[in-house]
C-alpha cells in the first residue's frame, strides 16, 4: 500500500531548470562556447558540480580546481539572483490543489531534491511547511540517479522504499526512484522518461485517487 509520495523540487514543484540553464549558459557563453535546450536536458536532477564537469567536457576546456570552484561558485550566484524574484506565483499549475487531496488522503510527503538552495526556493515560494521532510543538497553525499536523496526522505518518514511514489521530472531522478526500489511518476514526456512506471504531463490533470488506481497494479 501507497504510504508516501516523495517530490522532486525543480521541475514538478516549481521550473527553476530554466534558471539553472540561463545561469550555466550565461558562464558558457563566457568560456567561449554556448549549450543548447537539448543539452541542458542532462542536467536536470545532477548536482552542481558534476553539472560544471559535463558543461567543461562538452566546451573541451580542462580547468584546474581552483578555476572550478569559482565558476561553480559564480553560477551559483547569478542563479540566486533569479531565484530571489520567485514568488508563490512561480508554484507549478496544480500544484496546490494536488497538495490538499494528498493531505487529505493521510499519504506522507518528503521533498527530494539535489539542490543545495532547496530551502531558500521553498521559503520563496511560502512551502516551507508543507512537507513532512525536506531532503536537500546539504543532506545527501551522492546526488541522482544514486536512490540516496530518496531512501532518506522514505527513512525520515518512517516508510518503506516499496511503499514510497516519487514525482520526478528528469531521467536521472526517474533512474534514482526506481533503483531505490519505489514506483516512480513521470512529470513530462513519455519519450524523454521511459523508465517511468506512468507519466503525465504535470500536476494539473491528475488527482490522488486517479493516481493511486492507476498505480495498483
Ligand atoms: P544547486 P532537483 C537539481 O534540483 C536540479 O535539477 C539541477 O539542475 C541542479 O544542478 C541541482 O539541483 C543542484 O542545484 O546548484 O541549487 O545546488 O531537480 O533535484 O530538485
Ligand atoms: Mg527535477
């Protein structure tokens, strides 16, 4: 039996991917070179810093350390300014609703996300209390498609990995619910996450009694 919904932040919660790839673009364009749509595609659910590595990689720069973590550093920053203009009106179509019959169901709720400033975005956007745990970038040591960030919030919550769905919109978290044993939702595209166990376009068309049918299989 369902015990436990776990979500992801960038991307099913609110769309900070489109900063992330803004901040990451603006300090390629800098180095020389530029990255696509496409490409950002890979990026989403990977931590910072391995971010950074597959970005240099693709601009075939080699950089020392030192040079790394100051653009890491300086991507952050440009990143924080974007964030710091969010509002509760930057909260995902559905969002709510969903959150109020997931509430109302008794099913437990974690965040899970690799982000370091996942904290700041849910006070940003006034959901700081909404989850029963918030499983962040300062908790983790493996970031996605490692189930680690996922296993934890299931621990904190006191539920077992098979009774734990997670809401995921990149490939890597997708891989990271699934290897943490838990049935995994799809936020997007069927062709982009076909690991998924079912996928829906977002929060907005979907209700928790639909959901939990569909799953019960
Ligand atoms: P930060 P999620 C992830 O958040 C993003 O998808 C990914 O693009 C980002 O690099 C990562 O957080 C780290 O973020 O630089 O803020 O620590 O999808 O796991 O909620
Ligand atoms: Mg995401």
């Amino acid at each position: 039996t369902i015990k436990a919904f776990l979500f992801d932040l960038d991307g099913v919660i609110v769309d900070t991917a489109i900063f992330h790839y803004q901040a990451w673009r603006r300090m390629a364009n800098e180095l020389g070179f530029d990255i696509s749509e496409e490409f950002n595609e890979q990026l989403k659910g990977i931590s910072r810093v391995e971010s950074l590595e597959i970005i240099l990689q693709h601009g075939n720069l080699v950089l020392p350390e030192e040079r790394k973590a100051e653009l890491a550093a300086q991507k952050n920053q440009w990143y924080l300014e974007l964030v710091s203009r969010m509002t509760p009106d930057d909260i995902l179509p559905g969002v709510p609703a969903f959150f109020s019959q997931v509430h109302d169901a008794g099913i437990k709720t974690a965040l899970g996300s690799v982000s370091k400033n996942a904290r700041l975005i849910l006070e940003r956007i006034g959901m700081s209390n909404v989850f029963g745990t918030v499983i962040d970038g300062n908790k983790i040591a493996r970031g996605k498609p490692d189930p680690e960030v996922f296993l934890k919030g299931a621990e904190e919550l006191g539920v077992s990995p098979a009774d734990c769905v997670v809401f995921e919109d990149a490939v890597a978290g997708i891989e990271a619910a699934k290897r943490g044993g838990m049935l995994a939702v799809g936020i997007g595209s069927p062709n982009v996450l076909t690991q998924a166990d079912i996928v829906w376009p977002s929060l907005e068309h979907v209700t928790v009694t639909q959901l939990l049918k569909s799953l019960d299989r």
